[in-house]
C-alpha cells in the first residue's frame, strides 16, 4: 500500500497539469499529510495499550508498563526520543480528550503542529473542560465548515486560552506555578560558530535581565563605546555570568577535537567543539592560539586509523577509570547514540549489559542521553556491537521488541596525518602539542 501510493504520487509529481490543477494538488497533499498523521496519532495509542498489557503480562511494576513505546515511535518516525514521547502523549489526548480535534486532523481542516497547539494548551483543565473546548474549536459546523477556518497560530492559542481561562481560572494559576518550576538554560548552535543561550524564565526575572542589560548598554553607548547596542548586550551578559573581565577570555575548559593537518599544516578539515557542534578550521586554530596565548591551553592526543579516522584509543594521559574512559566515549560519540536524537551524552552504557556479562570498554560502550538509556532498560530491546574490519567505525545495532534493527555510527572524527614534514612556521602549535 505504502509503494502504491508512493507511485502515485510519484506519478503526480511527473504528470502534466496546468497551475490551477498543481494548486489543488498541493491543497490535496497536504489533507493527505493531516490524515496520515492521524492515523499515526491512533496506531501509536494502539501500540502503547498493546505494550502495556504485554508487560502487564509480565507481571512489571505498573510505572515501568509502556516504557520504551515512545523511543519506538520516534524510531518509525524517525525522530528523536524526545519528540516521539511528546508525539506518543498528543495521540493519548487527541484520541482520548480531544475527538473533535482528531477528526479535523482526519478531514484535513488541522496541521498535526495546531492540533498539538490546542492539546498543549488545554494541558492544565479537567477532561470535561477540554471536551467543552475541544467541541467549541473544532466541531464542524452545518455547512462542513470550521471555526478555526483561516485562523494563524496565534490566533488559535490566544482563542484556546481564552476559554482556558473562562473555564478554569484556577488552573491557569497552577500551570503558572509549574511552568515557573520549569525554568532552565540551554544553548543551542548558530550558524557562523555562533551559539545561541536561551533562558526560560519567570516573565518578571526576564524583563528584570534584559533591563539591566540595556541600562549597561545604553550608558556606554553613550560615552562613546565603539561597539554596538547588542554586541554591548552580549558581553555584558558573558562577562557579568562568569565573572571575567573581558567576554572573549573564556576560562572554561571546552573540548575542540581537531586533526593536527588542520591544526599545524593549514588543512581545511572542520573540528568538532564537544557541545556545540562543527567548527570550521579557522575558528579552530583561533580558539587554540587564544588559550595557548593565555596559557589555558592542555593537549589531548586521540588516535585514529587514518583511513577511516575512526578513533580508537586515547594516549596515556587519559588513562584514569571510568573518567577517562567516559571521556573518550564522549569525544568519540560527541551526542546521544540514538538515531535521529542529539541530545547531550549524560550516560556513558553497556551496549552488552554489565550484568549479562558485557565488558567495561570502548567497544562495549556507548554515550547515552537519559532518557534513550532508560527506554534501552525496557523489556524486549536488545543492543550489540557489530565487529567489522580493523579500523572501521564503531557500529552498534539496536533490536526493537517488534524486531526492527537500527544502525548507528559515531560522526567520522577529523582525519589524522600521516608523516610529514613541518614548516618552521608551525612549531609554535607543535611545540604546544608536544608539551602537553
């Protein structure tokens, strides 16, 4: 069924039509995408009752039934763990709270993301609450039409929390309060080895940061500080958090991974900055030649096959167990091993459990985000290392409890050098990296 309809649309996408008849096609495609995310939303549910009663079978501990259901689902759709929980617990409410959204999403009238708007924001009312709201929003009327016809997303949550706030104004008050408790800080990379720092945080404490920050700015912009308005604001905020005296003398160890080709003889080659991403190479060379200016700078060596630049194994100054050996998993793997996730590596795991045997090596480990290691712990998911030639990347196959199998790699570390000679030009790095 699913090569059929490949086919035919295959077809369509060939065929030809005038621009009216491609509007329509496209209009038609995208109805087809909302239903078959509906019918996703009700096979995952499915999935879940199935999994549950099989464990229940089992005899688990009644929090442990369904566990490893969401990782599932985020594997079919290739998502990561994390948003395959977030999808897993939409279908529960639209099929379980929300009728009259799910059957908009079935008729095309809803995009998967607005009915996962108003799922979200009917989150903190009663169940006879939401089916008030939901009926209210997505009821079709006599005609076939929608209230919600022709409504952007702003419109759509500001409307839904309207009659959030008509029904259950004190459980507007408890989200508040737990939404505060949610507060945090995360970074995410840039385009242009550029990070972005984001604050969740209560609107009276962001209003407060971003005041003080604009005071600072606007005072020196006033005596003539050369900098801009913003770039004022971003050194502020760096330097006030860690205390430095200028916002470009980070004090704080950070992990490059960088071939020495790029880092003594000039190569191309991007570094890898473990929490943030791909560096290009000049970005490298600067940010080691600034710490070794402020002699902050310590050397690593990591060795790997020069064909293949899979790494394995790290130099005797790492030898220290497990920090060492966790530190090697993490330059190796550089994010979860989960495929399709890249959330931070938290859990350093035994591809083969410890308990079953599995050695404590690189070979048998794996960097693990927390929740991807948890789901693992699920009754029917099983993991091993698939051996290849000598010099290979580490390859480790993950078994669903359905039988599925996915592969995952390490991403290729920069490719070491072979012999070479070295310019004069170049001992200041290499005596840099002899030394440590």
């Amino acid at each position: 069924m699913v090569l059929d309809l490949a086919h035919h649309l295959s077809t369509l996408a060939e065929a030809a039509l005038c621009d009216d008849q491609r509007i329509e096609a496209i209009r038609a495609l995208e109805t087809l995408k909302s239903q078959a995310c509906a019918l996703q939303a009700e096979l995952a549910v499915a999935l879940d009752a199935s999994v549950r009663a099989h464990h229940a079978g089992l005899r688990l501990p009644t929090a442990q039934h369904g566990r490893g259901v969401a990782a599932q689902v985020a594997l079919a759709r290739r998502e990561s763990p994390a948003r395959g929980a977030r999808l897993l617990g939409v279908a529960k409410v639209l099929t379980g709270e929300l009728p009259h959204t799910l059957a908009a999403l079935h008729a095309g009238a809803l995009s998967e993301w607005r009915a996962t708007l108003i799922a979200r924001e009917t989150a903190c009312v009663s169940a006879a609450d939401r089916t008030t709201i939901d009926e209210a929003l997505c009821r079709p009327r006599a005609d076939g039409t929608y209230l919600i016809d022709g409504w952007g997303e702003r419109r759509l949550v500001a409307e839904t929390q309207r009659r959030v706030y008509a029904l259950d104004p004190e459980g507007v008050v408890n989200r508040r309060r737990r939404a505060e408790a949610e507060r945090h800080v995360s970074l995410r990379p840039a385009p242009d080895t550029m990070s972005q720092l984001t604050g969740l945080l209560p609107a009276a404490q962001g209003i407060a940061v971003w005041a003080t920050l604009t005071r600072v700015a606007d005072s020196l912009t006033s005596q003539g500080d050369g900098r801009s308005r913003g770039q004022i604001m971003a050194d502020i905020l760096v330097e006030r958090i860690t205390g430095q005296a200028a916002a470009d003398a980070v004090p704080v160890a950070v992990n490059l991974v960088v071939s020495d080709q790029t880092l003594l003889a000039g190569s191309h080659e991007p570094a890898w900055l473990l929490g943030y991403g791909s560096l290009p190479p000049d970005a490298a060379r600067d940010l080691t030649r600034s710490a070794v200016d402020q002699a902050r700078a310590t050397a690593r060596r990591l060795y790997a096959t020069p064909e293949t630049g899979a790494l394995v194994a790290m130099d005797s100054a790492a030898r220290t167990f497990p920090a060492g050996l966790g530190l090697f998993i993490d330059l190796r793997d550089l994010t979860c091993r989960t495929p399709w996730c890249d959330a931070p590596i938290r859990h350093h795991d035994h591809v083969l459990a410890h308990a079953a045997g599995g050695p404590t090596t690189a070979i048998n480990g794996q960097g693990l985000c927390e929740a991807c290691n948890h789901h693992k712990q699920a009754p029917g998911w099983r993991a091993r290392h698939t051996t290849g030639p000598p010099g290979s990347p580490h390859t480790i196959a993950t078994i669903t409890p359905t039988g599925h199998v996915v592969q995952s790699q390490p991403p290729p570390t920069p490719t070491p050098a072979r012999l070479h000679p070295v310019s004069r030009a170049e001992y200041y790095f290499r005596d840099f990296v002899l030394a440590s």
